[in-house]
C-alpha cells in the first residue's frame, strides 16, 4: 500500500535536512492505520534518541539512520558519501529476521510498543564491531560504556527513507523541550548575532556560571544552556535533579534576553574529541555560533588500566580544527579558581603569587558532601543547587550498593554471600541476595548456557540490581559470569563507586573437589558441554574492588572483610 502523505519540511542551517515529519491531518491518519498493520521492530532507547534529532533537524544533514557509503566514510573520513564533515556514525542495528528484506516498509516502534515511525528499507548492510569501537571510539576496552553496548547490537544495519509519525511522547519539563527551529526563533528574539552554546551532564556549579557568563560577554551575545537529557554517562546524576537546578539558575542569575535553556535528547557516544565535532555540529543546528568546550570533553573516564581514554585538550583541538567548516567557533573552557579573600573567581593564569584559592573536586562532591548529608557551600554552588542535589542524594549510609561476586563454579560465592547479608543485618541494613541458580529458576527459566543466554542471565541479574540500588537498596549477586565484558556492561548500569565486584579467586583444582553436583566431573567425561574452566573460559577481573582467598581464609572471614569495606566506603555505618 502507498499512501502520498504531506511532510513538515524541517531544515537547519548545517547541510539543510529534508525528513518526512508527518502533520496531523486526515491523510497522515490513513497512513498512521497503515502502518500500524505493518511488521515492527521495537528499537533501544539510543535509536529512539537518535530517530528524534533525525526528524528534527539536529542532525542535520543527516535525514537518516545511515547508509553504507555513509557509515563507511564516516568512520574512515568522517565524513558522509558527499563530503559533509559528520564525525558519528548513526546506525539502526538489528538481527535478521522473515521482515527485515529489502524495499520493506516496516514500522518503528519504541520499547513501550508506541508507534513513531516508517521506514522503507533500502539497504541492509554488515558492520564490524571492532572495527566500529577503533574508529569511532578509538578502544576495544569493555571499560567504555559503548564498546560494551555494542556486544549486544544487532548483526546487521538497516537505512532508509523515514517518515516518522510521531516524535517521542515526554511528559517532564515539555516547556523546555524545543526542536532546533523552536530554539533558533526564541534565540533570534534575543537580538543577538553571536550565541555560544554549552553543553553539559552534569549540575551547573559557580564555576560553570561564571564560565557562560564571560563567555557571552566575550563574544557580546547570549548562551544556549543545552544540557543533555537523553542518554549520558552511565552513573551521572539524572536529568530531573540536573534540570530543576539549571531552571533555578537561569531564573535567578541570568539577566532576561541572555540565556535560553533548551533540553537536548541526545543520545551520548562518550567519544571524546569525534564527539565534541558533533556537538558543535549539533549546536550549530540549533542557531549556536560558538560553542564551549571543556577538558577531556564527553570522555568516558578511565579505561581498564586507570589510563583517561582521551587525552584532556584533543576535543578542544580538533574542534578548533573544524571551527571554519562548522561555522562555530571553539570557545575553551577556561579553569578558573576560587579567592576566598576577594570572594570571585579567576581564570588559573591570572591568580597573583601566593593567593590564597579553593577548590572542591568532583569526589569530594560526592564524598565529603552529598555522601555525609553536608550542604555544598555557597561560594561552589548556588543554594538552590545544593538543596535540590541534596534531596536527591541521601547520606551515603542511605545509598545504595551492588556487591557482585564472580568466580568459578564451586568457588565459594553463595555461601560467602549468604554470610554478608547475615552481617549487613547487624549494622541496620537489609540486603536482596540474587543468587546464580535461584535467578535461573525464577526469573531466567528456558534460558540455556550457551554465550548469549549466559550474558542475557547476567544482565537481568544487574538490571534487577541496578533497580535495588537506584532505590538505595543493597544487593548481594552471586553468579559465576565468566566474561569480563558482560560484567563490564553490568557495571556501567550503576553509578560509579556503587559497583564493587568481588572476585572469589578460588583455583579449578579446588572447586572441583568441593563440586558435590559432580558437574565437573560430567564436564570431563563429556556429558555436558560449554562448563565454565572445563571448555568454556572464564575471564577474571582485571580491577576488582576485592580479591577473595577461599583455601586460607573462611567464608565468613571474606564476609567480614567485605562488610568492612562496606563500612570503610561508607555504606554502613
């Protein structure tokens, strides 16, 4: 069936997208009831994301999840088929299925089976996943939150024309979710012909005030505080305690006509200096004509050897270097410092000999403030700030906490863990233990032990406690989880600190004479295949919080050890 339908023409100023938006009326309605009889797929939160700035223009000139000729200069080039500088590649990756053929209409659905959009598929393409994480993200470490993800993309990319009917329904803050056009017209009522755009994920502090305000005064314009709101850095304080803060703010410390706040459903890649290409590119789109750049700018944090994956100042050169072809210009972001003697603050370089100055880092944030239930000060955050993160982040000792313990088979996990949750009581707080084999029966049952149902058990096991954490619950996991990467995904799920994964580093030649299932013994002869040390490897943690010795200490010695940790970070007290 096809249906003529009468698109919103959507387009920005970098490259001019085309995408088919299409407005109520009786003939969309038809092709609304068309599509709703199509075959659907039901795409993650990320190519929702994405499938919203497509339709808008914020990713503008891109009209489409990509195409082969696109994704392949993308990642080589950065740059789409005709030469557009786009630095990220935006793909739609699925597993094969009956419905997935060429010249195919099929709907897109969201994961609440919502209907947003229809494509027509006109490619269907192979990628290469280490390929994708070295070029795009520079790294195969499962430390970086996408180079985890990726393991659980599908096989294949899909791209086509795309006429969404739909934009993702929000419910939260609707007065500051504008579309790029809405956002250049509020912009262009300003009167200003210069605006410098500011990205950020996390609270606004005075440093971060003190910054947008210098930098609309150097360039004589406006900000746009554009914070994002779609998927950030696993960890990072949600957007509701983000966004009440920077409404506080921008409503009493900025001048009416000097600075929009507008919310961003950005999807992040955490991909350093290719990333920061693209927000300019973005902010561009969105009428910005310079554009604020920090230090190690959209970096994931540390890889697996302790190591920045980026280096601090690579995203401010290289969107230095682009600044012309964008047509925005890279504003840095000056460190500036805290006197305590004159009550301002001052850029680094410019701080006489022995002033005397203040800082708070981003740990003693956590630590010595938000974590002991202390109001941040004044002179670091505004009050508004300070009360508003402090009703989101209770004292650590209310806060929640992930204890998962890996190891072999036979290692001594659950009955280490059963100990720990026994002592937990003693201090005051309860405990939810997610056992291997009783989540196998209650909440994985039909799941088999081959790679991927073992990886699927591993991620409902952290989901499930992801959810007890966030809540300010602990919870005690006990499975083998044989592969690093998995428990790397698992870990990002949580907020950093609150993951301690525990290894019960026990030797095979000792779980197998504690195996009283003789599951080892049936692993050697054969009957039963893919065992965990047997046939199957299992990957040890390369960082873990705690290292456990089952052959000269005792299960409750290791539990005891682990509640004191507890008790050194502060989760009990």
């Amino acid at each position: 069936m096809s249906l003529r339908t009468e698109p919103v023409r959507l387009i920005a100023p970098y490259g001019g997208a085309l995408v088919d938006l299409l407005i109520p009326t009786e003939e969309h309605e038809r092709f609304k009831a068309h599509a709703s009889t199509l075959p659907s797929i039901q795409i993650s939160d990320r190519a929702v994301c994405d499938l919203e700035l497509l339709a808008t223009g914020g990713f503008s000139p891109l009209d489409r999840f990509m195409g082969h000729a696109d994704y392949r200069r993308v990642l080589e080039e950065m740059r789409l088929a005709d030469g557009t500088l786009f630095p990220m590649p935006i793909t739609l990756p699925v597993e094969q299925t009956p419905d997935i053929h060429f010249d195919r209409e099929i709907a897109l659905r969201d994961s609440r089976n919502n209907l947003l959009a229809v494509m027509t598929i006109e490619e269907i393409y192979t990628w290469d996943r280490d390929e994708l994480c070295l070029k795009a993200f520079g790294t195969l470490d499962s430390k970086h939150p996408l180079v985890a993800e990726t393991a659980r993309w599908g096989k294949l990319n899909i791209s086509g024309r795309l006429r969404v009917l739909s934009l993702p329904t929000h419910y939260d803050f609707r007065e500051l979710r504008l579309t790029p056009a809405q956002v250049r017209e509020r912009l262009a009522a300003f009167g200003h012909a210069n605006i410098v755009a500011f990205q950020t994920r996390n609270p606004m502090h005075r440093v971060h005030e003190e910054l947008t305000h210098r930098a609309a005064a150097a360039i004589n314009g406006a900000l746009l505080l554009h914070p994002v709101v779609g998927m950030t850095r696993p960890g990072d304080v949600d957007h509701y305690t983000r966004v009440r803060g920077y409404k506080a703010v921008i409503e009493r410390y900025y001048a009416p006509g000097t600075a929009l706040l507008a919310l961003l459903p950005l999807a992040m890649r955490m991909a350093g200096p290719r990333e920061a290409v693209w927000h300019a590119i973005i902010r561009r789109n969105h009428g910005a004509t310079h554009f604020i750049v920090g230090r190690d700018h959209a970096g994931p944090g540390n890889d697996s050897t302790g190591k920045p994956f980026y280096g601090p100042y690579d995203a401010q050169e290289m969107v230095a270097q682009y600044a012309d072809e964008i047509g925005v210009k890279m504003v840095p972001f000056t460190e500036l410092v805290y006197l305590p003697d004159e009550d301002r603050y001052e850029e680094s370089s410019k701080i006489p000999p022995g002033a005397r100055t203040a800082s708070i880092s981003g740990t003693q944030v956590r630590e010595d403030y938000l974590n002991q239930g202390r109001l941040l000060p004044a002179w670091f955050t505004r009050p508004e700030t300070a009360e508003i993160l402090a009703e989101t982040y209770p004292p650590r000792h209310q806060q929640g906490a992930c204890i998962w313990f890996t190891g072999l088979s036979g290692a001594g996990k659950s009955t280490t863990a059963e100990i720990l949750a026994l002592l937990l009581m003693e201090y005051g707080r309860r405990a939810t233990v997610l056992d291997g084999d009783v989540v196998r029966t209650h909440l994985s049952r039909g799941l088999g032990f081959s790679k991927a149902d073992r990886d699927t058990n591993i991620r409902r096991i952290g989901f499930v406690a992801s959810e007890i954490v966030k809540h300010g619950g602990i919870a005690i996991c006990a499975a083998v989880s044989p592969y690093r990467a998995t428990r790397d995904q698992v870990r990002a799920m949580m907020e950093e600190g609150h993951f301690i994964e525990v290894f019960v580093d026990t030797p095979l030649e000792v779980c197998e004479r504690r195996d009283v299932k003789g599951m080892y013994a049936k692993a050697r002869r054969g009957e039963i295949t893919g065992f965990t040390g047997i046939d199957d490897p299992y990957e040890p943690p390369l960082a873990p919080e705690l290292t456990l010795d089952t052959v000269n200490y005792t299960a409750e010695e290791n539990a005891r050890r682990i509640a004191a940790y507890l008790l050194e970070q502060g989760f009990v007290r």
